[in-house]
C-alpha cells in the first residue's frame, strides 16, 4: 500500500478541520505561538505537510494543528495513532503502537539491525519525536548527551549508538526502571555480534 494512502484517512480529518475553521496556514502557524496552544509552534509549511498525506506527521504536530483548528488534543491523538498502526500493520510492524516490543522483543536482540529496529519502534510509540524535541527532553530529565547528529547517523542505521546514548534515548521515550536494563543487555548482545 502506497504510504501516501496509509495516511489520507487522517490528512483528510485535518484539512477538513482547517477548512471547518477557515484558517490558512499561515493564520494556524501564528496561532501555534500562542501561549494557550499546548504544543510547540509549527510553521506554515509543517502544517501544510501535515494534512497532505505523504507521510506520517509528527504527533505532536497533529495535535497542535487539530487545537488551533477547535478539536482536541485527544481526538487528535487517537487519530494519529490509527494512522501510525495502519503504517506498521502495512509494513508488518506491530499492531500497537503503545507496544514498542512487538514483533522482536528485547531479550531476543542479538544483532545492531534488531536493536535499529527496536529502537525505532520506541521512538514511535513515544510519538514520533523530532530529534531536537529528544534533544531538548534528555536535557530535562537529565539523562545525558543525546546530539541531533550522531542520532540521526545512528537512526539512518551508520553507526551504532553507545550505551550512554541508548539509554539516553529510550529514557527519552518513556522507558524507565525496568525496561533500561533490558535495553542496555540488548545493546550489549547487538555490540558483540558486530564483527571485529
């Protein structure tokens, strides 16, 4: 299936939200600065590409685009999770994108291109966030060095990530306790599998 038709459902909702305010994008892009939008500003054109149905917007940038547009932040949510598990059920991901483990789960990571894929998975389910969101929430919560550049090598699948970086990461997408640890024995397996 196309991407651009795994989409339209949910850029169908959003120009209709727009056309239903009579806003142009322009006139959203100035409203997402307000202080009483609980998202982060969006440029006219981030807003154009939302609804166009090429590919998978940002969550948080449906659900800012939606706020300004009179609906919800939680329809727009729903929404935009539809749209992302109708993506992976067509790619043969996981169901759910709540589920970042479905499909692999950690403990059975053995291998850099298992641990890519976990992680990938993860950022999903955290909502898909903008490498310089993740940036801007590992120095909040204090989780170390996450550098927008040496991610997206990392991301494109050029490198592998060091501990400290993983486990910035998947703290950065939610992941506490637990789940670090199996995230941090999964990394471990994935470096030793590299070849020398």
């Amino acid at each position: 299936m196309p991407s651009s038709a795994r989409y339209e459902e949910l850029a169908q909702w959003l120009r209709a939200l727009r056309q239903r305010a009579g806003l142009t994008y322009r006139q959203m892009s100035e409203l997402t600065e307000l202080p009483r939008v609980a998202g982060p500003a969006c440029s006219a054109v981030t807003l154009c590409r939302a609804d166009s149905g090429a590919a998978l917007p940002r969550q948080q940038v449906v659900e800012t685009y939606a706020q300004v547009c009179g609906a919800t932040r939680q329809e727009a949510r729903l929404r935009w999770e539809r749209a992302a598990v109708g993506a992976e059920s067509a790619a043969g991901g996981p169901q759910s994108p709540a589920a970042p483990r479905a499909g692999r789960r950690l403990e059975l990571v053995y291998h850099p291109a298992h641990l890519l894929e976990a992680m990938h998975r993860v950022r999903l389910a955290a909502g898909q966030p903008s490498l310089r969101e993740m940036q801007k929430r590992a120095r909040e919560l204090g989780a170390g060095p996450l550098p927008r550049s040496t991610v997206a090598d990392v991301l494109a699948g050029l490198r592998m990530p060091s501990e400290e970086l993983l486990v910035a990461f998947v703290r950065v997408c939610g992941q506490h306790g637990q789940h670090v640890v199996q995230w941090r024995r999964a990394w471990a397996r994935a470096v030793n599998a590299e070849p020398g």
